[in-house]
C-alpha cells in the first residue's frame, strides 16, 4: 500500500534515531522517511516525497547543531512548528549481555559527551559513531557482548536491544528544540497563543549596524529570544543573522521593528511563523 507524501515526515539520520521518535511524538499518525543528511530531507519535502521534515537545530548541552543555520535559508522550507525532545540515553546491549560484560561503547559524539560520568563510572572506551542508531545498528549486528551502544528507547525497539542502564545522561535538563519545516507557510491566530517568527538578515557594512538594527526591537517592545551570528561563503566580513521572535508579523510593534531593521540591514527574510511550543511557553512562565 503506497502512503500519501503528505502523511509522510522526513527526518535525518536511521531509523531509531532521536528525530525518528520526536517524528512519532509530534505527528503519531504518519509515516516516518530516513534521510542521509539534512540535505536529503529537505530535498524530500521539496519532491513532494515527504509533507514534512522534523530538523534539530540546538541541545541545551551541546549548543546549536553545526551547519545548519547555514542549510536552512537556501532549502526553500518554512518554519510551521517547533518541538521540544527531552532526550533521555539508553545504554543498550545485545540480549544476554549485562554491565559487567561491556568493555566499549558506540554513538555519536554528542551523545558520548552527553553520558561522560556514566562511561567513567562504568569504564567504557567510547568509539565514535555517526549517530545513535547507526551505532546501536552496529552493535546488534555485530552480537558482541562487550559492545554496548548509546541511543534511543526506539532505537533499542528497532534493532531488539536490551537497555543495560536507562538514562545516564549526565545533565536532566538535557532537551533537542526539532524545527518542523513544510513546503508551504501557515499563519498561526496571533490570539490563540504565543507565535514566534524566525528569520534571517543580514547588516549593513557600516558602524554599530547591527546595534541600530536591534533598536527597534527593544523601543518597540518586542521580545527577542534568539540572535545567532554565522559566516556566510566563507568570508569574515560577511555575517548572517538567524533570530527569533515571540510575535506575529501583523503585530504593529513588530512591523515597526521590522522596518527599523531594513533601514540598517539587508536580506531581510522570514523563515516562518508559528505557535509556540508548549515547552517554550512554560519555560518563559518560569522564569518570571
């Protein structure tokens, strides 16, 4: 039975991996596609091969995710949702294997860094893997004893792991914000809750721009949570700007913003507009 593209959400990496479970736990009734790289699942949505793709962009341990605020504004996507994936790390063996049997373990190096007092505590040589669930693919494959892998409950489901230690990531607050991208924008009821708008600019080369730039912003009332800087094509005198906003675009306080921006930047672009995560909505209650 061949699926519907449009009940079909794209992410990077194998199956099991973590953007596969935040792909079931954000859209439970589609279909998930494993890319090979980022690239792929963006391509895939383009096709017309996927409705969705489920990216991450940063960890609260590990900061953002490399290269991709650089792959976004020439995918040609828009920002519908974001998702907040508390990440909890299995220690997974294969069936018969216990912790006194374990000599090395396998997983991407973020997830390795995430677990570093559990792999201490338990002295383990860790092997760098291209991600979590090629690792524990490897491991079930190999059927050896003294491999053990760090990866997703999923992933153990996946590849028939047994979880030798649950949760040994080092900090609790250890969480992915997934972006949720669609060929297609959608314009969230600024009245039914938080929305936040991404997007991209770009200064203009001349004294304390980016300081006039944000000006607006600030006199205007607008909440900015995020201002991330990166080189563009390689050149150190060309930055671009990835930032975010809890408001709507038909705000008159953030159009006036965002003029006050255009007047001191350039390539100015909205990435998307969407609802807040719930996550996002608590955190910010919290912290008042």
């Amino acid at each position: 039975m061949t699926t519907d593209p449009a009940n079909i959400v794209a992410f990077q990496g194998a199956p099991g991996a973590y953007s596969d479970l935040a792909c079931r736990e954000v859209f439970p009734d589609m279909q998930t596609l494993p890319c090979r790289t980022f690239a792929d699942a963006f391509a895939a949505v383009e096709e017309g091969r996927a409705g969705r793709a489920m990216i991450p962009i940063e960890n609260s341990v590990a900061g953002r995710v490399a290269d991709i605020h650089q792959m976004l504004p020439d995918a040609g996507l828009h920002f519908i949702g974001e998702h907040f994936q508390r990440v909890r790390h299995q220690l997974l063996g294969v069936s018969g294997a216990n912790l006194n049997d374990i000599k090395t373990v396998r997983s991407h190096v973020h997830a390795l860094s995430q677990c570093r007092k559990a792999i201490d505590r338990l002295n383990l040589h860790a092997v760098v893997h291209a991600d979590t669930a090629g690792a524990a693919a490897e491991v079930a494959e190999r059927k050896d004893k003294s491999m053990a892998a760090i990866a997703s409950t999923l992933a153990a489901e996946t590849y028939g792991l047994e979880i030798l230690e649950a949760d040994i990531e080092d900090e609790a607050h250890n969480t992915t914000r997934f972006i949720v991208l669609a060929a297609e924008p959608i314009n969230p009821d600024p009245a039914a809750g938080t929305v936040v708008t991404s997007f991209v600019f770009r200064v203009r080369n001349v004294s304390a721009a980016l300081y006039k730039a944000m000006g607006g912003f600030a006199t205007n009332g607008v909440n900015m949570t995020k201002l991330e800087s990166y080189m563009v094509g390689g050149a150190f005198t060309a930055t671009q700007f990835f930032a975010e906003v809890e408001a709507h675009p038909s705000d008159i306080a953030l159009q006036n913003a965002l003029e006050e921006l255009e007047f001191f930047s350039h390539e100015v672009r909205i990435m998307g507009v969407y609802p807040a995560h719930p996550f996002r909505v608590e955190a910010a209650r919290n912290a008042e």
